[in-house]
C-alpha cells in the first residue's frame, strides 16, 4: 500500500531539514509523485533514460519514428540521444516551479554527459554547454575522471551548474570541490553572477559499498558481515565534514542506493539524497523518523576493520587515497562506467527495434 503524502518520512524530512530529495529518474510519472513527497530535483543517466523509454515504450516508439522521419540520415546514436533530451526537457519542465522558488539552487534536471566521452575534456565541455542550454533549470552530470575533473572548472566558468558523477570515493569528491570553486571564483573575478548556480557531487554510495563486497570475494578478505554496507556511509560523512571544514560551494548528494542507511544516515544536513522512486516508496513505509543523523560519526571500529582489511576502501577513504589519473582505474569507476557505455549500446537497440524492426521476430 502507498503511503500517504501525510504519512511521507521523505516529506517530514524535506519539511523539517535542510535536506533535500531528488528524484533518482527523468520518468515524468515518478517524478510527478516524488515532487508531492519534497522533491526538488531529478536526474537521468544512460541506465534510467533507457529503462524510463522502455516504461513508456509505445509513447516513445512513435516519437522516436517521427524522429526518423524528420531526420531521415539521422543515425541510431543521434536518435536515440534526441529522445533522451527530450525526456530530459519534459522532466524539467515538472520541476520549473521548485527552480523559481529555490532561485536555481534546486529545481533542476540532472542530464548526463554521453559516457563515451569520459577521456575527451574538450567534447564533455562542449556537450555539457550545449544540454546546459536545453532549459534554463539543466545542471548536467560529468563523470569524475582525469578529463573530468578539468572540464568541471571551465564548465563552471561558464555558468553551467554540474552534478559530478561516477563518484564514489573522498579524494574524487574534494577533487570536484577544488575544480568547481575555482571556476566560480574565475566567474566572481569577472563579476558574473554565480548566486543561482547550483553545483553537486554526486557520491554513489551503494556502488562503493558494492565494490567492497566485490574486492572481498577478489581477495578473500573475512570481516564480520555488514562491515562493507557501512563503507560509502563513512566515505560520504567523511566527505562532508571536509566540505563544511573547507567552505566548498558544492553539495554532496547521496545515491544508488542498497539500504535505508543510504538515506537515512545523511538526513539533517545541507545535502541531497536521491533515491530511486522504488526506494522512495519503501522509505515512506518504512515508519524510519528522518531525524538528524549525518553529524553521527560511523562506529569506529567498524571504519577501522574496512581500513585494515581493504586497500580499496583506503583509497576511497583518504583524502589522497589517489590521484586524479587513478580516478578511472578504480573498480567502482570502471564498473560504472562499463554499464552506462552498456546502456548507450541497448539505446542504440532499442531505437534499432522501431527504424529497423528485426524481420524473423
């Protein structure tokens, strides 16, 4: 049974803290229902682009033939990315209202960059420019790579706000820190506003806590179970209290979520949780009282045994843990990045299945 919005811990949470909730989808069904829960901010990425045009596969299945009709030498590529700016578009309108109210801080659609970019500074700051134009509340997703990392600054700069993704550790979260406030302080220089910019990082916690789970098995590692769902709590609470420490402009958003610690650890402070609208669903039944819990640290024997046992939880926890250029080589990023360059390839399919429709079947 779906819970009433009265009932809603995600919506006392939003009323009550300075928390905000994203919805983590661009299906405009999903985000309809997430905004009457507190939601103030949505994304979209290769993975939920594909599954929200598979949802809806007839509706999308004549935009995309009339995409095709109108552009007969567009490519299966360009098609099936014209599809995902527009549901990017679509979801943003949904969300113009909170935009104007939170002026530009929130309100907005997160638009990822084409993952096969993830090498190419100069093509993820031209494409992050261009999908930054599509509406004025766009805030576009950029991978935390080495190339990454560079065009944060200039995006910055430009005036297009960012949501760092493929993040999962503490040295890629301050590293985005650093790269957005100094494009913000090159902005300030020039006397270009940046009061309506509304910058992110992005820190996939569950998918830190998967890499633990996958490193343990590589390396037959042993500690007491549930050790490893606690590895991206510590990694985002330790990221947290150095942006409050060092004054970063930038918020941290929790995601890819794998238990209610994901949101629940995190509530009470300037940050963003998105949750997948599954996931939202079972917080609200999940009777959990959204109470200020992110200045509580993580049990330090359990941060301990994560230290002393896992070399990758190492160089997600400390501040240089690594460097830019070993960004792209750690498991997580790696495993993430694979799958969204997966999703763009079944994209390619699934606009394939409308143009080309396969004979035999």
């Amino acid at each position: 049974m779906t819970t009433t919005t009265t009932e809603s811990p995600l919506l006392r949470m939003t009323q009550s803290t300075p928390t905000c909730l994203w919805n983590d989808s661009a299906d405009p069904r999903e985000l309809a229902e997430a905004i009457s829960w507190g939601a103030v901010g949505a994304t979209c990425n290769p993975v939920i682009a594909l599954a929200a045009l598979k949802a809806d596969a007839p509706t999308w299945a004549a935009r995309i033939r009339e995409y095709a009709a109108q552009h007969p030498t567009a490519t299966e590529d360009e098609i099936g990315w014209a599809m995902v700016k527009r549901l990017s578009v679509e979801a943003a309108q949904l969300l113009e209202p909170a935009f104007e109210r939170y002026d530009g801080v929130n309100g907005r659609l997160s638009i990822q960059t084409d993952p096969r970019h993830y090498r190419d500074t100069e093509t993820l700051i031209e494409q992050a420019v261009e999908f930054g134009s599509l509406a004025p509340n766009m805030i576009v997703k950029i991978p935390v790579t080495a190339a990454g990392i560079e065009a944060f600054e200039e995006v910055t700069y430009r005036g297009v706000s960012v949501n760092a993704t493929v993040s999962f550790t503490v040295p890629q979260a301050v590293a985005v820190a650093e790269a957005v406030e100094r494009g913000l302080r090159r902005r300030e220089a020039e006397g270009l506003d940046v009061s309506r910019m509304g910058p992110v990082c992005t820190i996939m916690v569950g998918r830190t806590d998967d890499w633990m789970r996958v490193s343990a098995e590589k390396d037959q590692i042993t500690v007491d179970p549930g050790i490893t769902e606690w590895a991206g709590v510590a990694v985002f609470k330790k990221a947290y209290g150095i942006f409050q420490e060092r004054g970063y402009r930038t918020r941290l958003l929790s995601a890819a979520f794998r238990n209610h610690m994901h949101w629940s650890q995190f509530i009470g402070g300037n940050v963003v949780i998105s949750p997948p609208f599954g996931w939202q669903k079972r917080l609200n039944a999940s009777g959990i009282e959204p109470t200020h819990r992110l200045d509580d640290p993580v049990d330090p024997r359990i941060v301990e045994d994560l230290y002393d046992n896992f070399a990758e939880f190492r160089k997600a926890y400390d501040v240089d843990g690594m460097t830019s250029e070993e960004f792209t080589s750690f498991g997580a990023t790696a495993r993430t990045l694979r799958q969204f360059l997966q999703a763009n390839t079944e994209l390619e399919s699934f606009v394939r299945d409308v143009t080309l429709p396969n004979p035999d079947k």
